[in-house]
C-alpha cells in the first residue's frame, strides 16, 4: 500500500513532522524508551500506527525540567516543514500556557 493511501502514519516519522525532535532517529529514540503514550497506552514502537484522534502523551526536555505535552493529532504530516506548518499537526491539550 502506497503512502498517499494510508489513513496512517508511523509514530516516529509523525513526531519527526511535529518537530518534536531533530531527526527522525531521535523521535524514534524517544518512542523506544518508552517516552510516548498513545490513548493511555505506553508504546515502545516506533513503527506503530498514528491516526487522526489519537492522544499522544509524551515529556519534552530533561528528566529534572521535562514538560508533559498531551497532544491530540489533526493530521499526518506530508513533510518536515516550519515550525508554524508543525502546529496545524496536533492540538495542545496540556492545560498550560506554555504551549
């Protein structure tokens, strides 16, 4: 199945998109060490399978200084674009005003 025909994407290329982290490599990182939620669920996978709705839950920064972001996804992303394309991706759900 071609990319364009998936209602899906994979979690790391997903966070890649959103800017989460530099490279794609370090978003995977981020997902192997068990530092994502997805609806509640701890994953582990990379490769697993986001859709529009999802809730991702997931600490940026430090383990001292880290901010817990809940994000709902609104879309998979096409490509790695500016920051402001990146936040059209997710609506922040953290509940503070450091979004």
């Amino acid at each position: 199945m071609e990319s364009e025909d998936q209602d899906w994407q994979r979690l790391d290329k997903w966070l890649w998109c959103a800017r989460v982290a530099k490279s794609r490599a370090a978003c995977a990182r981020i997902v192997e060490k068990g530092g994502v939620r997805v609806n509640r669920q701890p994953t582990d996978k990379p490769h697993y399978k986001l859709r529009p709705g999802d809730v991702l839950t997931f600490a940026l920064g430090s383990a001292e200084r880290g901010v817990v972001r809940v994000w709902r996804v609104l879309a998979l992303g096409d490509r790695r674009g500016p920051a402001s394309e990146a936040r059209l991706l997710f609506e922040d759900m953290s509940g503070d005003s450091a979004a």
